[in-house]
C-alpha cells in the first residue's frame, strides 16, 4: 500500500469524526490514487452514515471486462467451502471450510490462512464496519447464534450486533434475513432492504423478474445498484432472457455502482457490462453457491465447493 502522509491524515480525521464528508473526501482521494482496496472501505462507511455515494462509485468502477483471475482457498482444506464474505478493503476474503473452520483468503499470493474452528455448522458470515470483527452465525445446536470473531486476538464473543444502535455502525454482506423473507426486494451491504422501483411509463423492460425469483440469490450490495438494474438490464444488455436465468443462473451479483452485472451457472459466469451492452463469459469448475462484488467494485468473487474465484478487473 503506497498511502502517503496527506492520504493517511484525511483517513484519521474520518475514523475519529464519524463524518460521512470526511469519509467521502478520502475516498475520493484514494481512488485517485489508484488505492481502489482503502477507497472501497473509505465508501463503504460513507455510505453506512447516510452519504450519497454514487459519483464515486461510477468512478471507481471498471471501465471495461478485462480481468485477472485466481482461485483461492483449495489448498488450505480437504473439505468443501459453503460460505463467504468480503473483508470492507477489497483485498481479504473470509471463507468456510468444512463447515465450522473459518478462512482468511488474501486476494494476493501467499496472504491465506486458517483462521479458527468454530463449534457449530456456519450458515453466514458478515462484518462489522467500523470494527476489527467478522460477524459468524452458526446453526448450533438447534438455533442460530451470533458470535464474534476479533481478528486481532481471534478470540470469539457472544452476541454480534447485526443491527445499526446508537453507536454502531451496521453490518455488511451479511445475508441475515432469508431469501424467503426477501419480499421481492433486495437486502443491501448497509440492511437496507430496497424493493425494486416502479418502471416509468414507456420504460425499456428489463429483467425486474430477478427480484421475485425465490431459487435465484441475489447480492445487490447499493439501493443505486438496484435502482440501475431496474433501468438498464435489458436482455440485450445481459445478454440472458427471463427464461434462461429461470432454468440456469444460480447467483446474481450487481456491482455497488449497478454498471455491472455477474450471472452464475453450473460451469460459466457470464460478466456483463449493462452500460456499453457487452458480455463476457467466462467457465467455473462447478456450481456455483454465491457471488458478490467487493467494497471498491474492482473486484468480483464467485464461491464454489472447490475454492473462491476472484475477478480483478484492470481497465
């Protein structure tokens, strides 16, 4: 990481303001930069205290389909991988293996690791913005418990808090509430739950059926990111029509800016760019369990059994 001192400052004030303008300016900063991880959680935050940050996420989002590509994850486990989430700099993923042992799986070489065993089958992982701590929720024995996990020490505490209080800050890419009690809506990275907006009259249709498709799992991390989808995802565009993402894709994940767009199916990920109506596919080594963009939209992970598949786009 190249912060320099003016970048660092701008940071500083931030955390110790908890001023979504502050915030906003070190994000903007940062992307100039060229440091997408730190202007993705710079963001995040803005975002979680009430900022509009679209601007800077259109900026921030890749301007083309190019991308590097890595698996992650296969060698540190025998086991199958069943759940996923980002870390809030873009750069860490947190993963787990054969149901109970959490991963740290860094997005550059040589960066994973296991992390910890947990006693009881993981159903979902989150974060905590603002905090040091991955937010864990277990089936164990018959009902759901919230567990945290401080990253610094690795101990693990009762009681995650999953929604915003006073002083907190909520939780993010934690799927807490079912798909079933989606509501035909979308559940964002900050818990807001965002139905998707009406279409004004002689509007394009799109692919709005996505929202009340009960089998499909959907990670829309920004109200905008749906508000876009809402208006831009026609099937030329996604290059997929209501009756193929019905009988194949598993996951949809919509970039925080909604410019684009990752259809999953058994054996292929279609990349879509909504904006200059252009697709890409790409193959997977399996079936595909979820996909979400990362904090910065610079990057995309698709988690199957057999490891993480993580996207970094370059243009």
């Amino acid at each position: 990481m190249s912060i320099d001192a003016a970048q660092r400052q701008l940071l500083r004030d931030a955390e110790h303001a908890h001023d979504p303008a502050l915030w906003l300016r070190a994000a903007g900063a940062l992307a100039r930069a060229h440091e997408h991880d730190e202007a993705g959680r710079a963001l995040l935050l803005a975002r979680a205290l009430g900022a509009e940050t679209g601007p800077l996420d259109d900026a921030l989002a890749p301007s083309s389909l190019e991308h590097e590509r890595r698996g992650v994850g296969s060698l540190l486990t025998a086991g199958p991988l069943s759940h996923f989430a980002w870390g809030p700099r873009s750069d860490t993923l947190y993963a787990v293996a054969e149901g109970w042992t959490i991963l740290a799986l860094g997005v550059a070489p040589g960066q994973s690791r296991r992390l910890k065993e947990v006693k009881g089958a993981v159903t979902s992982l989150g974060w905590a913005l603002g905090a040091e701590r991955l937010l864990i929720m277990t089936g164990w024995p018959d009902e759901e418990r919230a567990l945290e996990l401080d990253l610094e020490t690795l101990r693990i505490s009762e009681g995650a808090v999953l929604e915003s209080g006073p002083h907190e800050l909520p939780a993010f890419a934690m799927p807490s509430v079912c798909i079933a009690d989606r509501a035909s809506s979308a559940l964002t990275w900050t818990g807001e739950l965002v139905p998707p907006p009406s279409a004004p009259e002689g509007a394009r249709k799109t692919l709005r059926m996505v929202f009340s498709e009960e089998s499909l799992r959907l990670s829309f991390p920004t109200r905008r990111s749906v508000e876009r989808f809402c208006e831009l995802a026609t099937i030329g565009a996604a290059g997929l029509a209501p009756h193929e993402i019905r009988a194949s894709v598993k996951c949809l994940a919509v970039s925080p800016s909604g410019r684009h767009a990752a259809f999953a199916r058994a054996g292929s990920l279609l990349l879509t760019d909504l904006v200059a109506e252009e697709q890409r596919s790409v193959p997977l080594d399996g079936e595909p369990l979820d996909a979400r963009w990362s904090p910065s939209g610079r990057r995309l992970a698709v988690l199957t059994a057999l490891r993480v598949h993580v996207f970094t786009f370059t243009g």
